[in-house]
C-alpha cells in the first residue's frame, strides 16, 4: 500500500463526490477524462485512504487539469516533469498517496527521460498514462503515440516515425508494475487502480483515453460495444486468457509468439489456454501480451504485471536510517569538530 | 637563517596527474593547522588526464599563507614548483623577478621542451636567469627511495608529489606529522602505498635540509585571528555544510535534487556523505529533474536545494519558474564557471548574474544573493535558506569555482550559535485560510503541506487567483499579481541588514564589488588605504534586493568601479537600479581571478586623474 495504513473514517466512509473539488470541470463534453476522474474517486473511496494524505501531481496538457477537480493536495506543474516532480514529494513524504496525471504526450515524448527514470527507480507512485495518440491541448499535433502515417494538422501529409508502445518502453525500463484500462470500463479503471495503490513501486496505468475533438474514436475498434468482447482480452491474475462473446477463444503459446485458438475447435481444450500470471519474474510473457495488437489479436487489459521489486524511496531511507544509527556523528557539531581542528587564543 | 615572513605564496604545479592538487591540499591543511591565514586557488584543466607534458595538461594549485595580510591567494607565487617544462611555461608569464622555481630536472629534456614550447633549455638559455633556480632530481631520487618496496615504475612515481610537499614543508618549518598520518588513513588497506608516500614526503624533506641551496629557511607566523576553534574548509564543503544547520535550525528535513556538474558537484559529494544527518538525496537523470525533484519536496515540506553550475542553470529555467509562480521555497545555488555554453568548465567566472537575475520567461523576480569567501559559503546558504522559507521564495544563491574549490580557515559556528529560521508552516487547520493568502509585512504566504488535514488545495504554474489560488485568467487579477511577486522580493530588504562599506573618509573612489572576489579587492583596496589613498570599498552579497542604504553609500562619491568577473553585468543592473549615478567598470574574463597589482593600477589610475 502507497499511503499510510490509518482508514479515513470509521463508520461513515467517505463518497466519491467528497473527493471533487469545487472547481468546474472543463474538458470538452464527451472527453475520456471524465470517466477517468469519476473511476480515481471511486478507488480513493474504495481504498479508505484520507483527503490529505492524498497528492495528484500533473504535467502540462489537457489531463493534465487532473488535480484541479480533486479534494486533495495536488500541483499542476511543468510540461513532462510531473513524475519528477512527484518522486521529490514521495521521497519528501514516503507516507503519502502519489499520483502522477500525464497525457501521450507529456510522459512520452517531453517527459520521456523522466519517465523511464521514475520507471527504473520503481518510485511508489502511482502513474496514470492518458493515451489519445494526438496532443490536445495545443489543438491537434500527431503525438509519440500515434500511428506511422496519421495525418493531424502537423502531419498534414502523414507521421514518418514510428509510434512507441508505452508498456514496451516500461519492460524496458523494468517496470515492477503495468496495466492498461479503457477509459469506457469505469470498473475495470476503478478495480485497476485499487490494485496499483496496493503495488508497492512504480504502478502504470495505461489509459486508452478518447479525444472528442482531435483523434475522436482513436480507440474505437477496441472498445465499442458490438466488438469489445472480441477485441479486449480482460487479464485476471490466476484466471484463463479466455476472451470473446462466448469466452470461447484463449490464447496460447506457440513457441514464442502467442496464438489465438478457439476451444472446441481441432482438439483445443480449456485446459490449452494460458492462465495469467501477474507475478511472473521473466517479463517475457508480459511482454508479449501488451504488444498484442488487432486484428490478429485482442488488446490486454488489466493488470498484466505485478512483481516485488526494491522501492526507490523506502530504500533511500533505509539508507539514511542505517546511516543515523551507525554514524560516529550524532549531531552536527560532532562534524564540525571532527579531523583536524586548531585552538586560536 | 631563518627568515620571518608576513605572507608567502607557494604553487604546486604538474601534469594533471602528477597530484599536484593533493600536495596543495595537505599543505593547505598543515598550515590551516599551524594557525596561518590561507588562501587557495587550485587550477586544473577540464580533461582528467590532459595530454602529458603540455601546457593545456597543467594543473596546479596555489597557496598564499600567513599571519595577515591574506585576502587573496596571490598574484603570483614567490615559490613555484614545477615539476616539468610545461608547467614553468604556463606560469613563466606569472613570476616576478627574484621569485625561487624548483624544477624536477628529471623531465627537463629535449622532448618535454618541445611538448611545452620550448625552443630551447630555458636552463640555459638565460629564460630563468632573473629567479633562483633549484634543480632537484625529483623522480629519481623518488625512485632511489623506493626501490626496495616492489612497486612497479608507475606506482613509485607517482608519489612524486610527496617529494615536492616534503620541499615545500621544509621551506616553511611546517611540520609533517598531518600529513603522514594522512596516508596512514588513506591507504589503510594498502601499507605499501602508504609506507611509500611517507618514505617520498620525508626523503623530500631531507633532501632540502641537505642540500641548503635553498637560501634560507622561511617561517611564517601564525596569524591573529579571532579565539575561537577553526578547521580548514573549501567553498563547496562549506555550503553543504551551511544547507545542513539551515535545515536544522528550521526543524525540518534537508532535501537535495541535483545532477553532477563541475564546479559545483562537491556539493553532491559532500552531502552524499552525510546521510546520518537526515539529508535526502536525488542524483536525478538530467538538470531539469534534479531541480524538479526539488520543488516537489518543497511543496511537500522539506527545505529544499538543487545544486548547478551554469550550463545546468539554463536547463533549471522553466522550473525556477514554476517556484516563482507557486511561491514555494526553495535554493538554487550556481557555482558559476567561465561561459557561454560548456565554456571554460574549471576556470572561474561572475557572468551568470543576468541569469540569474533575469533569466526566465514572464515577469518573474527571485531572491538572488552571493557567497564571498570560502567560509562564508557556510553563512549564505545559511541566510539563502532563511529568506526562502521565511518569505516563501526561490533564491538563487551564487557561487563561483574559485570559491567553491578554494579554501580557508573557517571558525566553526556550533549550532546552538545561530539563530533559529521560522518556515511559514501551518499545521493546523485554521478557517480563514487560503493557499494564497498573505502577512502584511512579507507578503509571504504560508506552507501547507500534503498530509494537513482540511487544507487541501491544489498549487500550478497557471496564474492564479490573488486569495484563493484557483485558476485566474483575469486581467487585473494578472496585474495585481505580477506586483506582488515583485514586491515580496522587494521587501526582502526590510529583513536584511544595511550595505556597509570600508573607507568613512573617502570621497573620491569608491570600489564596488560581489561574490567570490570579495578577499582580493578588499586586499587591493586596503592596501592604497594604508598608502592614505582617497578609497573606499563596499562589496555586494545581497544582489536583488539591493541593501535599502545602497544609493546612499554610492552620493557620497565623485567616481564609482564597479570590479568584476564579466563584460560588466553587475555594473548594468546597478545602471537600471541607479540611473542617478556613473558607474565604471573594471571587467576580466579570463577564467581567472583578478590580480592585486591590477587592480591597484587600474585604482591609482583612476585616483590620479584630476
């Protein structure tokens, strides 16, 4: 657990409209981000954790306002400096809740270094990555994310450079904890970040977030209603890869690539499909599931993984604890007076 | 003989990795020890290991020690000692006449005068005939010394540097004692090593006791200093240490955000070795997160300080900005180093005070203040830390490398001798509060920390509402808060003390300066007073705001100097500040310290016009 273990309330908890604050929200009608802001209220309640020992720290960019509609601490600060901003303030304060709020663009592309960074360090912060392949706020410029070839106002011809996939980029930083949501499952949101809460480390969320008005349906193939049984597999830690309508098609391996198979069909059983393990040493796997991409295969969402690994600011303060027992110095004048010292009369 | 001197100056100087800054080092402490004044210049190229035998390769490190008198560390040194061709040639422009070279005769060969730029031996070719030479087979008597210890060539010469130090301890009747049991620590696991640079330090010792070329012997007396205890202390040592009782005196935790950059790392290092004392430390991924990992501990209530140099200021701009804007305290220090751009990366320089002062986007006013001396690092980031968290402001606190890497006695000031710092925290609730509310006298508002039940609230770089803090995009909301940014720092200057100056009597000139180059202009000016020139000095710590006296001091004159390490910048804002008044400028850019004799010419000069 991130924060500190002493509930919020006994007997009457907490609503999710306790944690909005009394500012006017004003993203577009229809954006992504509601659902995001009303699912983090909705986990905070859910995790019984107080107002003020909760800290949303942002970037610069439309999600970015995150911290403004929260009953909480919270600082909107510079462009993709905001997960190092909030690795001072959880290294400051171990005992808080942190949240770090940035768009495609502000992790990716401006706060790349530090995002790969605060990743490595696995700082106990929670990270939710708004993902709309496009910036917004700066009214419609391909981002980091988006796919090779997307035409968008500065692209007017095509993007000519590749897109990343930010849970490749967190594999490769050896990310402790990933997952990735839709922004139309409130629940699944919610249930996502009950769990990174829980993650001792660097917990990212990936959020496929939907920009009305500059990448409208970006997302669309996987998340409308008629196609998202087929097109999300939903990972559940212990549970089989089943997705589909039916909850008829599984996922296996095939040497080192994953398959899709259909139970029932040439011999395929419910016992041939793979059982997700989130907390599988070897990333491999987990590798492997969040490349997936359509149409040969649905996209991961869930947990895909969550491993123990050392924790950047409780190891920094062992450290100095360590420190303050064995040092020889017990205050600073025990330093100052310490080596070579001379009288003047 | 012995001969009693007032002050000398003596320089190490090498191939960069002969060890020359670690001779200066030990002797800085042994004659810190002996109760000296002292004060040090170490000088080395940017390249770790610069080609050998070159002029750019040279590294050295001056001394000037003695019982008064020691404002500076020296024009020139009165004992060089050089240990091959290319270090005579970088200080052969330097000496002044008389002045005794100890050269290690091992490396003056045909192939070191051509790497140095020799054209032929300056032993005989009458290049030295003005300075009392002493040829000292350095590396082979080294080796002769070593020989029975099994140490391969590199490792035995290596400790060539201790044959010079035993010289040079000779010279001065130091003692050797701090400086064996030195190695005694240093290489504890390594005896040999240890035994072998004792046996180098004392052979050398002997060897000028022997031989007696050496005219006479000189003793420098101990200076009369304050009572007190004193130790030996670098600039960059010094300020780690004043950012520790800061933070102790506010009651709170220190936090450092930073990325290693010369000259200013040694800030890093040394905090880095006090974790004991409560520091939390980010050696972030670049300038911009060290800063940044900074003001999230601010805004989460630590005291908070990110460490740079130049090149690093730049890149920490939008983030200085962003303090500015969320009134959080925090301390940037710049050990400023010669520029533009990677520049002169060891070589000192003033020219980042445009910077500082003004180098951000919107109108964006900060606290700027300057160390002056060594020791006094101690005292402003001490005083750099009271007014960021007693007026909820970034400061900018500048240093420079000769600073930051010189060194002097510092008087130590136990704990319970400074006074306490009063950080604005509110903790707890108090219902007529609001983020952005402010005390009438500071214009300061109060820290609120995460973790403080009922007051959360939410800060950004975006403009804000002048009580609330809430998002403000109105026009006179804007204006009215542009002013009281600017007014809050200006009000800093109720809270400090008045500009002094040196020289009640004087009316013609007044010498003006700031930062690092306090101890040599003091030294110039103090010397034509003593001559009874019309002069007097005043130098600037406070830099913005300016002390509420300064155009005070500055009527009394017909002239004003204003001296300085840039093409005039400190010279411009006192221009904007004064326009009342003439200032001229006495500028060097050299990536070097002013010298005395300079300065007291370019003085006379100015005294001796009608």
């Amino acid at each position: 657990m991130k924060h500190k273990m002493e509930a919020a309330t006994i007997g009457c908890p907490l609503k999710p409209k306790d944690f909005a604050s009394d500012q006017e929200v004003k993203w577009c009608p229809g954006c992504g981000d509601y659902a995001v802001l009303n699912a983090v209220q909705r986990a905070l309640v859910e995790l019984n954790v107080k107002k003020e020992d909760v800290t949303f720290i942002s970037g610069i960019g439309c999600s970015s306002r995150f911290p403004y509609y929260m009953d909480t601490y919270g600082f909107h600060t510079i462009h993709g400096r905001g997960v190092a901003i909030a690795t001072g303030v959880k290294v400051a304060n171990p005992e808080l809740s942190v949240w770090v709020v940035a768009g495609d663009g502000d992790a990716l592309a401006i706060g790349g270094n530090h995002f790969i960074h605060a990743i490595r360090r696995n700082v106990n912060l929670n990270f939710l990555l708004f993902n709309n392949e496009i910036y917004g706020l700066t009214k419609g410029q391909y981002s980091p994310t988006s796919e090779r070839g997307k035409i968008t106002k500065s692209s007017p011809h095509g993007t000519v450079e590749s897109p990343f996939n930010p849970l490749e980029l967190a594999i490769g930083a050896h990310s402790s904890f990933y997952a990735r949501v839709p922004d139309t499952d409130v629940k699944l949101m919610t249930q996502v970040m009950v769990e990174a809460e829980k993650h001792e480390g660097l917990s990212l969320i990936e959020i496929l977030q939907n920009c009305v008005i500059f990448n409208d349906k970006v997302h669309a193939a996987i998340t409308a209603k008629e196609s998202k049984a087929d097109n999300q597999l939903i990972l559940e830690h212990g549970k089989p890869m089943l997705f589909g309508a039916e909850k008829n098609k599984g996922l296996r391996l095939k040497g080192l690539e994953l398959e899709v198979v259909c139970i029932g069909e040439n011999g395929i059983t419910a016992d041939d499909v793979l059982v997700h393990d989130e907390k599988l040493e070897n990333p491999t796997l987990h590798y492997l599931l969040s490349r997936m991409s359509l149409p040969e295969f649905p996209i991961a969402m869930g947990v895909i993984r969550n491993v123990e690994a050392a924790v950047y600011d409780k190891s920094l303060h062992a450290q100095i604890s360590k420190e303050q027992e064995n040092s020889k110095f017990k205050s600073l004048n025990d330093l100052y007076l310490s080596g070579n010292t001379f009288r003047i009369n | 003989m012995k001969t009693e001197l007032e002050s000398v100056v003596i320089k190490f100087a090498g191939d960069s990795g002969d060890g020359m800054q670690l001779a200066g080092m030990l002797f800085t402490e042994t004659t810190a020890n002996v109760g000296n004044e002292i004060a040090t210049f170490p000088d080395f190229p940017s390249e770790i290991r610069a080609p050998q035998g070159t002029v750019a390769g040279v590294s050295g490190f001056q001394i000037h020690f003695g019982s008064s008198g020691v404002h500076s560390p020296g024009d020139s040194p009165d004992i060089l000692i050089a240990m091959n061709p290319a270090a005579l040639m970088a200080n052969l422009s330097q000496l002044k006449p008389a002045c005794t070279i100890i050269i290690d005769i091992d490396s003056f060969d045909k192939k070191h005068f051509e790497k140095a730029g020799f054209e032929g031996n300056p032993l005989e070719d009458g290049t030295l005939a003005d300075y009392n030479v002493i040829e000292a087979p350095i590396a082979s008597l080294t080796k002769t010394g070593l020989a029975d210890l099994g140490l391969d060539n590199k490792s035995m010469l290596r400790c060539k540097n201790m044959f010079a130090l035993g010289i040079a301890y000779w010279l001065f009747n130091e003692p050797l004692e701090k400086s064996l049991s030195f190695f005694d620590r240093k290489f504890k696991s390594n005896p040999t090593i240890a035994e072998a640079n004792k046996r180098v330090l004392k052979a050398g010792h002997h060897y000028a006791e022997t031989i007696e070329a050496i005219r006479s012997s000189f003793t420098v007396l101990p200076a009369k200093k304050a009572a007190g205890t004193y130790r030996n202390i670098t600039g960059n040592q010094a300020m780690a240490w004043g950012f520790l009782a800061a933070a102790k005196k506010a009651k709170k935790d220190l936090f450092l955000g930073t990325y290693p950059i010369t000259p200013a790392t040694d800030i890093l290092h040394e905090l880095s070795k006090h974790k004991w004392a409560g520091v939390k430390i980010i050696q972030a991924e670049d300038e911009i997160a060290g800063i940044c990992s900074a003001i999230g501990a601010s805004f989460a209530g630590d005291v908070a300080i990110t460490t740079t140099s130049g090149p690093g200021m730049a890149l920490k701009t939008e983030a200085i900005g962003l303090a500015v804007m969320t009134e959080l305290p925090l301390v940037i220090v710049n050990v400023q180093r010669g520029g533009p751009s990677t520049g002169l990366p060891t070589k000192t320089e003033q020219s980042d005070l445009m910077q500082a002062l003004y180098g951000r986007n919107g109108e964006s006013p900060i606290a700027v203040i300057s160390a002056s001396t060594p020791a006094n690092c101690f005292d402003w980031a001490f005083e750099a830390t009271r007014i960021a968290l007693e007026h909820m402001t970034p400061v900018i606190l500048l240093s420079e490398s000769y600073l930051g890497n010189g060194a002097e006695p510092w008087k130590i000031k136990l704990t319970e001798e400074l006074p306490d710092i009063h950080p604005r925290t509110l903790e707890s609730y108090d219902e007529n509060w609001k983020p952005y509310n402010r005390d009438a006298e500071k214009l300061a508002r109060n820290w609120v920390v995460p973790g403080t039940k009922g007051m959360e609230h939410r800060i950004g770089g975006l403009e804000k509402d002048e009580c609330t803090g809430c998002v403000s995009h109105n026009p006179q909301n804007h204006a009215k808060m542009v002013e009281i940014r600017h007014d809050k720092i200006n009000r800093i200057a109720d809270f400090i003390p008045l500009q002094k100056y040196k020289g009640k009597d004087a009316t013609k000139l007044l010498v003006v300066g700031w930062g690092g180059q306090f101890g040599i202009l003091f030294g110039a000016v103090n010397q034509l007073q003593k001559e009874g020139k019309d002069i007097a000095f005043t130098h600037f710590n406070y830099i913005n705001p300016l002390p509420k006296n300064t155009a005070q001091i500055f009527q009394k004159f017909d002239r004003i100097l204003v001296c300085e390490l840039n093409k005039g910048q400190f010279a411009a804002y006192l221009r904007m500040q004064f326009p009342q008044f003439n200032f001229e400028q006495f500028n060097k850019f050299e990536g070097l310290p002013f010298k005395i004799i300079d300065l007291k010419n370019k003085f006379n000069e100015i005294l001796n016009e009608a």
